[in-house]
C-alpha cells in the first residue's frame, strides 16, 4: 500500500509569511494532504523554518541582535500565521535543530568520502574595514548581464541571472559600503557536473506527469549545463563544515535547507516515540513523495535535491514523484513588496479578519487564484465577489436554508427516507451530481489542479441548491409532507457531501456543518484520520441517519462590504503608491512626448514562443487562432494577421508575444496574449521572430 510524503517549501525566518508564499507552496501542501488523510491514505506532512542564511545574518545585524533572536521570533510567528489559517503538519520543526546539523553533515561527509567534493582555493571579495569575507548577499552591485543597478552577489533579482559574484560589475560591500577587495579562500565544491546525464533522464521520466513550467526551468538549467557549486562558505552563521582545518565555513545554505524535509521527519519520529520511523518515510519504494514550492525553487527541488538523494540511492533514499510547483501571486496589480508595503502578511490578515469564517474565505481565494500555470493576482474585490456570490450566497445560503427549513418544520430532527421507494427525477439528477462531483474534486487534487477541485466542490453546491429550488419543500410541506421530508433528507445528506468535499478548502466551514449534522467533525487534519477509512470515497453516500437531532442552524459565511474593502486597500503602499481604483493599480502616466519609462518598459514581458496549430477563425477575414508554447506553458491566441500568412505555413514558426497581457474575447473566444508584428507604409504585416529559430519557446525578449 502507497503511503504519501508531502513537504512544502520551509518557510525563511527572517520575515512573516505572506499570502504569495502561502498560496506558492504551505496552502496547496494543506489542502493536498487533508484530500489524501480523508482518503484513507497513509499521509505524513513535513514542514518548517529555513533558519540559516545570509538573509538573516543580516536582518540581525540591522537590529543588532543575535541570528537566534531573529530565528525564534520568526519561526515562532510564522508557525502561528500558518496555523491561523489552518494549515497544519505532522511535524513543523526548524533547521536549527540539532538533529538537522547532524543529518547534513552525515551527507557531506558521505559526500567526501564517494570523491564528489572538490577542494578548491579560489578568489573571494572580502571586506578590509569588517575583515570579513562577503557572502553572496553582502554585496550588491551592477548585473553583468542586464546592468541592474543593484544586483546580488549571486543572482539578479531584475532578470534572474546566476553568475561567480566576481562577475558583478561596480560592486560595493553592504557590511561597510565601500568597495570590496579580492583574497584567497578555500572552499569544498561539490560535483554537481557528474549527474547531468543522470539528471536528464530523470527529468525526462516525468515527461509526461509534471507541469510544463516545472519541466521548462529544469531543463533550461540542463541546457546550460550543470557545474561544480561550492558546498561551503566563510560565515559564523550555519551548519560547521565537520572538517579538520575548516574553522570559520559552514554548509552553503542551498545545499543542507533541502535536507531539512529528512530532519524534521526524523523530529517527527522521535516525537511519535518511533525514532526510526523516518526511514519508512525516506528509504522505502512504497513511498509517494510530492514536493510542494514556488517557482524560484524549482531547479533546488528537480535538480539539486534529488542528486542529494541520489547520492545515497545505495541508502534506499527516495525521490520526488512530482514537484507541482506554482508560479508568484501578485498582489493588486503588482509584485508583493515589503519594503514598499505592498503585500500582505498571514498575521496581519487573521488581525484584520478574526473570526474563523474568514479563514476558510481566504484560503478558498486563494485557490481560486491559484497560480498553477501562470502567474496570478490577488484583489481585495475578487475577495468581496467570491465570499459574498459564491461562499455566502451558494454554499452558505444553501446549508443555512436546508438546516432552518428542517429545524422549523420537523423539528430539528433528520425527516423519514424511504430508500426502497424509487427516486424521482430530480433527486436521480442530484444523486448522480453528488457522486460525479466527489469524483471530480478527488481526480483534480490526484492532479494537483487545485483551482478546477474547488470549481467542482462548489459545483456541488450549485446542484444541491437546484435541487432544493426545483422541489420547493415549503410548497410540498402542505401539498404533499411525505414528499417534503425525502426532500428535506436528501438535502441533509448533500449537506455531509458537501462537508467532505470542502474540507481541504474550507475545513473550519466543514468543521462547523459536520457538527450541525451531529458529528464529530473531521476534515483531513494531522491526526483525524484513520487508514483505510476512505471517506471520500464515501463522501456521496447517505450516512444520516433518520430521526437524529441536529445541531442549531450556523450562519457560515456573511457578506464583505465594501468599506472593509475599502480599507484593506487603503493600507497599500506609501501615498504615491496607491491604485487609482480597487481592480487594479494606476499606470504610471506618459510624457506628452509619448516617452515611457524604464520601469513602465520593464511591466511589459515579452516572451519568444513556438505556434504548434494555426488555424482561421470562423466570420472573421483578418484573424486566426494560434495555439502558441510559450515555456512554460500552451497559450490560445488570437491574431489579426488572417490576411498576411496562411495558417499552414506558421507551424513551428517562433515568434515573439506579450506574455503578460490581460486575457480578451474576440469573437466569441478567449486570446491569452498578443503577437508582435511590424508594419510597413503599406500595411504589409511581419511577425517579429529571433534571427536564431533554435533560441525555443520561453526566452525572455528585452
């Protein structure tokens, strides 16, 4: 029998989460393992802070405080935020704990001892006022490959270049701002370059089950080939490298953070009184292992970790079966932002929205703006819209009518079902749409489609409140009461559907319905669940029993105003930030000479892409609809240029889109971009390509 490991990206310590890193990778982990625990599966959920790093060496030392005082209050926050929202693990630990210390040095020496460690002598900047060597993220400096004025040692955050921090062009020390000088180090590298082609066959395996913007970055890392990386590097703060003469270097955090999902299984075991446990977990093929992430952790969790892995396969460790990672969720508009204070952290939101509901709203929106395939946005009027016309008026409304109706009428109590009487039409309709449902909402979550599994939870919803209206009991109460009380019990019944369908979304909503029904509530949490008890796959199946005494009737969910709308959007954003309207933020204005800036430049993503079908668009002379690959993922486009190219003559054709642009309607469908094209004087229209076709779909055009 499978079991399932489920790990989520482990939070960093050095800031409060927020709803762009709990829908990236906390959120979809949660809603996954309720789905597989309320299925009987044997489940275990891993996650926890990320606690060493250069981020936090530097956050305490703007305070002038320990890296332990900064790591204590964020993990202690961020376990808090988390559980506010009701995303709860089997085990949320730290990678301060020892025992992670001691699993990552396990590794490297291991990794030392089958020769994949380099030791190299190498040229470092280094601080002469701090007398320090400088980390990557202690300098700051020039992009040697798009000129972003404040690139990181390491990485661009402007265009995502990796390059040797001696790269960086203009660089300036953030210890003391001056600019720093070159010495001599010694480092461990680790070789990475030895799994290329391991690697490849591996990514190549999973082909045909992983996201196309999983498989996209993977193999954009492959192409350019893998490279010894430095497992090591010169700070106080981290995991010491167990070396004799290593004094001063401690594991680079990139390699030992992934090793934490192993640690923290291991706390878990010992937690459970079963210390070795973890093995079960980690060295055995009945294992499902699904790694939960945002984008910019993708290469860590397809690539890196899995050679860690691989590294021990004669140990029997595992390997990830799917890494279903999102991409970003914007925020309004906009990128989320601290430091401009555009974004919105876990506590802030439980502060701002208290009660219980308001969990289960939020993470029902974010579900539904899931970034599976594409980046998303979060807006407060999508919050508002989704609460109040489907939260409030469809699920809400329909539990709260079926539960006065029955408490008004018989007395609180579940009506008579003849279930050896034949069904009718509308109940054979609703019978049917309870178990087609359950169905789709579980085949969705196996998929990891989070947004279509809520899309089908409610779906469920609307057919029970269809169901509800076509029989109209309060008619049937006088006309014909036999029939009124069947109705009234198959609406009770969709209730408890509808409890197990919306568990992994909304689990306190669940929580609240099941204990009107007179149940104990169980929604999917740690510890809920027993193994082999499938009640999802019982979800559609009537369990009430006739004559129980339910509990008094709950309003779930109330409506959003448009004042708390109002007012979660006035706190955006400094006073020359704010959105000129609710749905989205104000563009910067034009010159009168029609100039743009950088920044508004820089808002538009052009990307290369690839047309797999052209064909022409029924009615319409000037367009054609494209189904397009843009790297990361097909796209459905439509373009005015019917008249200028024959739609057989465009297969394989790369060109160039805006990858960004706001989904439209013409003619009836939907175009998900725009293709770039240039006109002559005599309206002749030419797509732009790249002069070398072999640069392939995804490519960023600048």
């Amino acid at each position: 029998m499978k079991r399932y490991l489920i790990t989520s990206a482990l939070p960093y310590a050095s800031g409060v989460t927020h709803l762009g890193n709990v829908v990236g990778s906390t959120l979809p982990a949660d809603i996954y393992a309720r789905y597989c625990r309320l299925a009987g599966r044997e489940t275990l959920s891993i996650c926890g802070s990320d606690e060493h790093g250069v981020a936090i060496t530097i956050a305490a030392e703007k305070e002038g405080v320990s890296p332990r005082v900064v790591i204590d209050r964020y993990h202690e926050a961020n376990a808090r935020a988390l559980h506010g929202l009701d995303i709860d693990f089997d085990c949320y630990d730290r990678t301060s704990n020892p025992i992670h210390a001691a699993t990552a040095q396990e590794f490297f020496l291991v990794w030392r001892d089958k020769g994949l460690l380099v030791e190299r002598e190498e040229n470092q900047f280094y601080d002469d006022d701090a007398k320090i060597f400088l980390p990557d993220r202690y300098v700051e400096g020039t992009c040697p490959n798009c000129g972003h004025d404040r690139a990181r040692g390491d990485q661009c955050d402007s265009c995502g270049a990796y390059y040797d921090q001696l790269d960086l062009k203009n660089p300036r020390s953030l210890v003391s701002g001056k600019p720093p000088v070159v010495r001599k180090t010694k480092h461990w590298y680790f070789r990475l370059d030895a799994f290329q082609s391991w690697c490849e066959e591996y990514i190549q395996q999973h082909a045909g089950s992983w996201k196309d913007n999983v498989l996209q970055q993977s193999r954009s890392w492959l192409t350019q080939g893998l490279a010894g990386r430095s497992a090591t590097r010169d700070m106080s703060w981290g995991i010491p490298v167990p070396l004799d003469g290593a004094e001063g270097k401690v594991l680079y955090v990139w390699f030992e953070a992934v090793l934490g999902y192993i640690s923290i299984t291991k706390q878990w075991a010992l937690q459970q009184g079963t210390p070795d446990a973890w093995n079960t977990w980690w060295r055995s093929p009945d294992t499902m292992y699904t790694a939960f992430l945002g984008k910019d952790n993708i290469v860590f969790h397809t690539i890196i970790f899995p050679i860690l892995l691989h590294t021990r396969e004669d140990d029997g460790y595992i390997l990830p079966e799917n890494v279903p990672a999102n991409e970003f969720l914007n925020l309004e508009g906009k990128k989320f932002s601290k430091s401009r204070n555009w974004a919105i952290d876990v506590l802030q939101f439980l502060n701002d929205f208290p009660e219980p509901q308001h969990r289960d709203v939020l993470r029902y929106v974010l579900t539904m703006n899931m970034p599976e395939t594409r980046d998303s946005d979060f807006t407060w009027r999508d919050f508002q819209a989704r609460t109040n016309n489907e939260l409030a008026a469809i699920l809400g409304n329909y539990v709260n009518r079926v539960m006065q109706f029955t408490q008004k009428n018989f007395n609180g109590t579940v009506p008579a079902y003849d279930a050896a009487a034949s069904r009718d039409e509308h109940e054979t309709i609703l019978v049917a749409a309870l178990e087609k449902g359950m169905h789709a909402v579980g085949a969705s979550l196996d998929a990891y489609r989070f947004r279509d599994a809520a899309t089908e939870a409610m779906n469920i919803a609307r057919a029970a409140n269809k169901y509800f209206n076509d029989k109209a009991p309060w008619k049937a109460i006088a006309s014909d009461p036999a029939d009124c009380a069947r109705t009234m019990h198959v609406c009770i019944q969709a209730i408890r559907t509808l409890s197990v369908a919306f568990a992994p979304f909304c689990p306190a909503a669940s929580a609240t319905i099941q204990r009107m029904l007179g149940e104990s509530p169980i929604t999917g949490a740690p510890n809920e669940c027993t193994v082999g008890d499938n009640r999802w796959l019982n979800g559609a199946t009537f369990t009430i029993p006739v004559g129980r005494t339910l509990g008094e009737p709950t309003i779930l969910f109330t409506k959003v105003e448009n004042d708390v709308v109002e007012r979660e959007i006035a706190k955006l954003g400094t006073p020359d930030e704010q959105p000129a309207t609710a749905a989205a933020p104000a563009a910067a204005p034009v010159t009168e000479e029609g100039v743009i800036t950088i920044d508004q430049f820089g808002a538009v993503r052009l990307r290369t892409a690839v047309i797999l079908e052209a064909e022409r668009v029924p009615k319409s002379e000037k367009l054609l609809k494209l189904q397009v690959d843009i790297g990361t993922e097909k796209r459905q486009i439509l373009a005015g240029i019917a008249k200028h190219y024959a739609p057989e003559d465009l297969i394989g054709k790369t060109i160039c889109v805006v990858a960004n642009l706001k989904p439209a309607k013409l003619m009836g469908m939907e175009s998900q971009g725009m293709v770039l094209a240039a006109s002559n004087a005599n309206g002749t229209l030419t797509l732009m390509t790249p002069m070398d076709p072999s640069v392939g779909p995804g490519a960023e055009v600048r």
